[in-house]
C-alpha cells in the first residue's frame, strides 16, 4: 500500500509541477499585440432613427477628374464611380493567369509598385507580381475571401493592406511582405468591398454592422442595420456614408456614424451605393429596380429594369449609369442618369435563373469603354454606344470586378479559381479570346483561335 500511494503521490507531485510550469509559460508569453475588438466602440442602432439637429446638404455639382492611377480600393476611388483614366486593350490577349485553391470573386488592388493584391475563396489573400503574376506572398486569414481589398499608405508612408475573411476577422497587413499588423474580430462575415476615408479610416460591412476602423485597430463606431450587410459602403466628398441592407434600406450616415437619414426600398439592397458629380445617389434592389436619390435622400426617379441587382452600378463618360442585370434577361442596361430612362441594353448569354446575370461590376476607361464579366464565363468589353469590342472567356463565372494597371493591362478574377491579365501588346494571337475590330475599326477575323468560342446560346451577345 506504501508503495502505491508513493507512485499515486508521485504521478501527481508530476502533474502539479507540469501545469506550474505551463502556467508560467503562457503568462511569460509576450501579448498579441495585433489582436483587437470593438467591444468598447460606440454601437449606433438604425432603430434610434435619424439623428435630431442635422443640417440638410446643399447640392452640389464639381467638376472630378477620374482616377489617375490603378484602383487602390474598391471600384477605384470612394464614390465606386467605376472610372478610371486608364486605356483599356484594344483586343484580349491572354498576358498571364494565376491559379489560387478556388473562386476568386472579389475585386483586385494593385500598390504604387505595381504589385496586385487579391482574395479568394481558398482562405488566402495574395500579392502577385504584376510581370508574370508569380506569387510574391500570401497570407490565410481563416475563411473564404470574399472581400475587395483596399490599400493605404500611412503617415509613415508603410502601405498598408485591408482585407476581410468569412472567419468573422478585419485584417490589417503589411502590403510589403504581409505581416499581419492587426486582426479585429467582428460580429459576422466581413465579405464586402472596403472603403476608405481620406484619414485612413476603414469602412465595411460584418454581419449587420457597418464598422469603422483606423490604421491601428481602433474601432471608432458601430452601425447596426435591421439585417445583414452585404452592400459595400460608399463615401461622398464631405465624408458622407452611404450602405444599404438586407433590411431594405439605404442609410446615410455622418462621419462619426449618425443616421442622416435613410431610405426604404421593396427589397435587399446588396448592391453597394455609388456618388455621382453631382452628389446623386445611385443604388439598386432585389425589387428590380435603380433609385437615384439627392443628398438629403428624397426621390429623383426610379427605373425597373427587369432583373436583381446586385452590384454596384457604374457611372459612364456620356452622363449615363450602367446597371449590371441578373436573368431572366441577363444584360448591361445604360440608363439617363437625369431621367432613369433607357438608352440602350447588351444582352449577354441568356440565362432565364434568376440567380445568373451580370454579376461584375463595370469598369470604364478614358475613352467611354465598358469592361464587365457575366456568369457565362467571359469578360466582356463594349464601346460607349453598347457595341462589342472583344469578348473573353474563362472557365467560370466571372463576377469580379475587372481592373486597369497603370501600363494598361486589364485583371480580373473567376470562378475557374485564376486571376486573368489581359494585354493587347505584344501582337494578338487568339488566346482565349474573340476580337471584333482591329485597330482601325473594320471587322476582322484574326485571332478567333481554336479556344475561343461564342457563347453557346440562342441569343447572340449584345443583342437587344
């Protein structure tokens, strides 16, 4: 018996000094520094009503120039105009493509260096070269990217990386090497494009919150929509907030996260908000329609246009807005932006789901044209008229939003889990892509290689 209870003695004299001696290692452990949480921030509820004591905003009409450089955020500037005074290629030779672990839906960022910075659906974000698309670095942030990162460069000139992860985290990284520098955890999904304020300040949606986020971590406040946010939030000149809602609103918030006012469509508002010249907001609906709203969220016009919308619109050089429209009648839709009436439609691969359209946003370069990919698997470009320029296909749906490179190159995301870049130099060979003109506007058959095909589909592309 002695010498049982010594054994049984000693197993625990072991035990004690085993969970001593990793008590005092995990309290020698340095902090996680990077770790934050916006338990402390203020929590603003849409319930609470517009805040009492605004002032109504005077109208306003400034002469912007586009973006002069490759998208930095979402839809290239904080309005999400969509413009860019970047020329796109004149025809869709396949430059390079870079094969991530699964879909790559949101929107690439590209760094002053060039470096392109992109999301997918395999948990990783990536920094690949802008030469060849080789992997520079890449970072797992624990669940799906489905987020358009942003990027920012700080009083000390770090640029500096934001991205979400449907691990619920907002990620600060370093853009150089992709260092985390901050992980906040959030309430929900952090699946929308990222916003950025002139200070640095971060805006998305997580769940049914907006958050605003600084550099460091610093949760500054917390909206509270009725239902989840899935639109990606959009900033007006004087620092304005627009976000819409799967509770049916568009909400106007102040910098500092009060309700301005809001506006009550038929149904979800998924597609983010995008600023016009002349501070107009334009935003879509599940209801089939586009609203065009003044400062103050009073009614312009609204326009149905026969399908979901579920992306942000873009804003074209003729003073038209571009509607990206999901089935039964899959198209591009140009609409007057004084009047919401029909200017013209292009009509993709037709697809009589609901669920299956244009799900890219459209991107319009210097000249008035018009890049946007559709869920046929090609990357579309057409003229400011609605004409076909090029088509390119992928192996898969394409509801990334496509981007210019400052030397022109055009790159987007598919389903098929690749990052495509397209150039039209050196001389076209017909990789993957169908060119309608050549240089000098006359129809041309060159190139039409064995791999590219029209859509198989009893409507021909671009038809009304």
């Amino acid at each position: 018996m002695k010498r049982e209870h010594l054994i049984y003695g000693g197993m625990w004299a072991i035990a004690i000094v085993a969970v001593g001696a990793l008590w005092i290692f995990q309290e020698g452990d340095p902090p996680d520094t990077s770790a934050r949480d916006g338990d402390d921030a203020t929590v603003r509820l849409a319930t609470d009503g517009p805040t009492a004591g605004l002032e109504p905003r005077e109208p306003t009409l400034a002469e912007r120039d586009q973006t002069a450089e490759a998208p930095r955020v979402h839809r290239g500037d904080p309005r999400h105009t969509g413009r860019t005074r970047l020329a796109g290629p004149v025809r869709a030779e396949r430059y390079w493509t870079y094969e991530t672990g699964n879909h790559v839906v949101g929107q690439p960022v590209i760094g002053h260096d060039g470096t392109i910075y992109v999301g997918s659906r395999d948990r990783h974000v990536y920094a690949l070269s802008a030469s060849g698309g080789s992997v520079i670095w890449q970072r797992d942030l624990g669940g799906d990217v489905y987020s358009s990162p942003a990027l920012y460069t700080d009083a000390e000139g770090h640029e500096l990386l934001y991205v979400g992860s449907d691990a619920n985290f907002f990620f600060v990284l370093d853009a150089h090497d992709g260092a985390v520098r901050v992980h906040l955890r959030c309430d929900g999904d952090v699946d929308t494009g990222i916003a950025v304020g002139s200070d640095g300040t971060a805006y998305f949606g997580a769940g049914q919150e907006l958050w605003a986020v600084t550099p460091d971590g610093t949760v500054r406040f917390r909206f509270r929509a009725n239902d989840k946010i899935f639109s990606s939030p959009a900033i007006d000149d004087d620092g304005t907030i627009y976000v819409g809602a799967q509770d049916d609103h568009l909400y106007a918030l102040t910098p500092e996260g009060q309700l301005r006012w809001s506006y009550t469509a038929r149904n979800d508002l998924d597609s983010g908000p995008v600023v016009g010249d002349d501070g107009t907001v334009y935003v879509a609906s599940d209801d089939h329609r586009v609203y065009a709203l003044d400062r103050n969220g009073q009614l312009r016009w609204q326009a149905d246009v026969g399908g979901y919308v579920r992306t942000p619109v873009g804003l074209g050089l003729d003073g038209n807005v571009l509607v990206p429209v999901f089935g039964p009648h899959a198209r591009l839709v140009s609409l007057d932006a004084q009047t919401g009436q029909e200017q013209w439609t292009f009509s993709v691969s037709r697809s009589e789901a609901n669920e299956l359209g244009v799900g890219s946003s459209p991107l319009v370069d210097r000249d008035g044209n018009i890049y946007f990919g559709a869920d046929d698997d090609y990357l579309y470009a057409i003229d400011r008229r609605g004409d076909m320029r090029w088509i390119y296909q992928t192996g898969g749906n394409v509801d990334s939003d496509p981007i210019l490179a400052a030397d022109g190159v055009l790159i987007v995301g598919s389903d098929d889990g690749s990052v495509h870049a397209l150039r039209a130099d050196p001389p076209f060979r017909g990789d993957a892509g169908i060119t309608l003109e050549d240089d000098a506007g006359a129809p041309s058959d060159e190139g039409n290689g064995a791999d590219a095909a029209a859509p198989s589909s009893p409507e021909a592309p671009g038809t009304p």
